[in-house]
C-alpha cells in the first residue's frame, strides 16, 4: 500500500521492529559513558553555517559539497550540523564549561547530516553517537577516549573490529610533511582524481584518505608522517602507545589515517569493521588542540570521537548479536460486556500506574478475537474479565506460556502481578 509520500533519498525511517536496536545500543553507550563519568551535552542541530566552515575547514568534503546549508527569514546562513565536535566545543566555550565541575567530558548523540551519495552504510541523515574531553593535552586522555569506544564495542559483543591509529602532528611538524607529499604526489598528478589534484595544493594529507583507487595505489609508497613528527609529537604518540599497552587494548599502527576535517592534530584513529565493505569504519575520533581557539575561544586543546549507529547496527547484525529482548506487554487485559468493560479501563490505569505495562484493544470484542490478539502482543499473562467474574470480585489470571489459569480476588490482582 504505497502512499502518496515517500522518505527523501538517503533517510530512512527507524520502525518498531528496529527501535528496540537502537534503545539497546544506546543504553550500553549511557552506561559506558557513566562508567567514564561522562556527562550528556545535546546541541541544536542547525548551527551558524560559518561555525563548519571555520571549523571543519572550507576545503574539506562535507563542507565544499555535503553540507544542507539554508537562509531563514532574515538571511542568516544556517547549516544543518554535520558533524557533532565544532557545535559541542561552540557551546563549551558559549557555556564557559571549563569552569564548571563535572562538564568537561562530554557525550552526545543525534542526527547528522550529509548530502552524499547514499549507500549501505552512508545516509544523508545519519545518527552518530560520541564524546569530547575538552581541557588536556595528557597522553593519557587519548588512551581513555581510545578505551572509551573500544569497551562500547566490546560490551556490545563485538569482535571483528581493529583499531587504528595514527599521529597526524601539529602544525610544527606538517609543514615539512606537506612538502613532501607534494614533492611525492606530483609524478602522478594525472593519475590522481580531480578532487586530490586540488588536494595536493591546499591539503596534500587528504589525498592518502581518497578511496578512489588509483589515488590509492598511488598513495602506497607515499612519505610517512610518522617521519615527520617533531619530538613533542613523537613522544606524545609513543606515551599514547604505551598506555594502550598497558590497558591491554589492541591496536595497529596506519600512518594513512589522516581524518578527513581540518581540525584534527596528533593522535587520530579509526575502528575498522573487517567484515563490512566499503562503509567500514564504525568510529573515527582524533585530538583537536587548536579548535577551540579557531572558534574564538581560549587555547584548549580536546580530542573525542565519534561512530555511527547505522553501521554499528549492520555490524551486530552481522556477527548475530542480541539486541536484548523486544519489548512486550506483562499484561492483555481481556473484557467481556459493558459492565466489565467499565471495571476493566479502571483497572488498566491501576496496572499502569504501579509499573505493570498493559495492552487492551477495545474494538475486539469477542473472548476469541481478545485471545489471539494477546498472543500476538507476546504479553506475558491474560487478564480475563467476565461479567460472573465481575459479580464474584475475581479476575482470571493466565499464563500465556503454559496456559495455567487460576481466579484471584481483583483487590489483590497487582500484588500477585508485582511478585512476578
Ligand atoms: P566522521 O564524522 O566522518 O569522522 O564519521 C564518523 C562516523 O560516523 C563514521 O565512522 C561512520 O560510522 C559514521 N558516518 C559518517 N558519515 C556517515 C553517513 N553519511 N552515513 C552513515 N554513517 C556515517
């Protein structure tokens, strides 16, 4: 039955039948992020559109071609957020956060959005789950950031993953690399794809991240960065290593990893699915020293991550995880005649109100229609009410697993419901 609508390109609706995945997955990220004693910070989901520009960088894919950029009524230039790190640092420094207790260390989750090419893996509206530490440089803090996305996936029961991770430097040591990459690359110009000639000019890192592939095969024998780290970098990186070390988190060294946004600097990293296919990355995450200030703010460095839920969701799937139980009525109540019926929409707000969840359909009418739909609901035990059940005080109470059933006085139905 089609109507006359449909769900624009690249987004999706999030049906019952899939909700119950998305409240799983969320809730083990919450219960991580108290673990780490992070604390939720929501932003709007339309910014200023130079706050990207700034921030994620003016020569940067999202912002040369995916960003919903729009006017309001007043001729503001407004952008719907692509990405969650520049809002949460706007509003760490609107906020002035670094001087409250307790709101350094952030999470988030919502809609982000992207006009991309959709695929499997790739939305145009997509949601992302993440975190931000704002306010040290410690090495310390990016093994914890580190640790943070690896124990959400562990405790998902996730296992085909890999952790990657990279130095990018500071804008000390990338100077000298930048060179180097444009020296490197500029043999091969013509083999590269538009998009990394204009790369190599303006950003020449990007082009080792390009998944066009013969920019790829080109990049393989590219300079590494990780030989161009000056000593502050270098031991930043080596300390950060040693750490995952010692809190015995497995990780590869890929100095392709770059990240695609200009704000990144020294440590960037990526979790890797092995099984999906061109969509593979479930996380990226990296430091941000200098955004802060590019925002106008004080020096204050900060590194977070950030994954998105649709490929975490795939992932699962793929390595048949449970996604809890689907959630399902305790109790179907089931009325016979006015008078029951009467006594019966009572007692449903009773139920409801001491937390026994209850479903009750009211257009079915007939004890036989009233039983089958109970069955469908899942729900745990019928309630059954007739009119000589009413008379007597008593309600049939059954287990719709084993189809015991036996009356108990009405007075004590919550009671005997609350002990099971
Ligand atoms: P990024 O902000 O580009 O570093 O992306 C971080 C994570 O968000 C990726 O690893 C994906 O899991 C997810 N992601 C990014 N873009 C999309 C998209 N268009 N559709 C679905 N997920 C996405």
């Amino acid at each position: 039955m089609a109507g006359k609508y449909k769900v624009p390109r690249g987004t999706y609706d999030i049906l019952p039948s899939e909700s119950y995945k998305w409240q799983f997955v969320t809730n083990v990220f919450k219960e991580v992020a108290r673990e780490f004693n992070y604390k939720e910070i929501v932003t709007p989901i339309f910014e200023n559109n130079e706050l990207f520009e700034r921030s994620v960088g003016e020569d940067s894919d999202i912002v040369e071609k995916e960003m919903y950029k729009f006017e309001d009524k007043k001729g503001r230039i407004f952008a719907l957020r692509p990405e969650g790190t520049a809002p949460v640092v706007r509003s760490f420094i609107e906020n002035g956060l670094m001087l409250k207790p307790n709101s350094s260390k952030l999470y988030y989750f919502g809609p982000m959005f992207r006009y991309d090419r959709p695929q499997k893996g790739r939305y145009r509206q997509f949601y992302q789950y993440g975190i931000e530490n704002i306010g040290s440089n410690d090495p310390y803090i990016d093994a914890e950031v580190i640790s943070f996305a690896y124990m959400f996936l562990s405790k998902l029961g996730l296992k085909n993953f890999e952790l990657q991770i990279n130095s990018i430097g500071c804008k000390n040591c990338t100077q000298d690399y930048d060179n180097a990459l444009k020296e490197y690359f500029t043999p091969y110009l013509n083999d590269l794809c538009s998009d990394c000639r204009k790369r190599l000019m303006k950003n020449p890192k990007r082009v080792l991240d390009c998944k066009v592939n013969t920019c790829k095969v080109n990049a393989d024998n590219a300079p590494s960065m990780l030989d161009y780290l000056d000593e502050n970098c270098k031991t930043h990186f080596n300390k950060v290593q040693e750490y995952l070390k010692q809190i015995n988190i497995p990780f590869k060294v890929n100095p392709k990893i770059v990240r695609g946004l200009d704000y990144y600097s020294q440590t960037a990293f990526e979790f890797i699915d092995t099984n999906l296919g061109a969509q593979n990355t479930l996380i990226g995450g990296g430091r941000y020293d200098g955004l802060a200030e590019q925002l106008g703010g004080k020096n204050m460095p900060g590194i977070g991550f950030a994954g998105g839920f649709e490929r975490l969701l795939l992932s699962m799937e793929e390595e048949k995880l449970s996604f809890g139980k689907q959630q399902t009525p305790k109790v179907y109540l089931i009325t016979l005649g006015n008078e029951a019926g009467a006594t019966g929409i009572k007692l449903i707000m009773e139920l409801r109100m001491n937390g026994i969840s209850t479903a009750f359909d009211p257009d079915k009418t007939s004890m036989n229609a009233q039983m089958k739909t109970a069955n469908k609901t899942g729900a745990e035990f019928a309630l059954i009410l007739g009119e000589d059940e009413l008379k007597k005080g008593k309600i049939i109470l059954k287990n719709m697993a084993n189809g015991e059933q036996k009356e108990i006085n009405i007075t004590d139905i919550i009671n005997s419901l609350k002990d099971k």
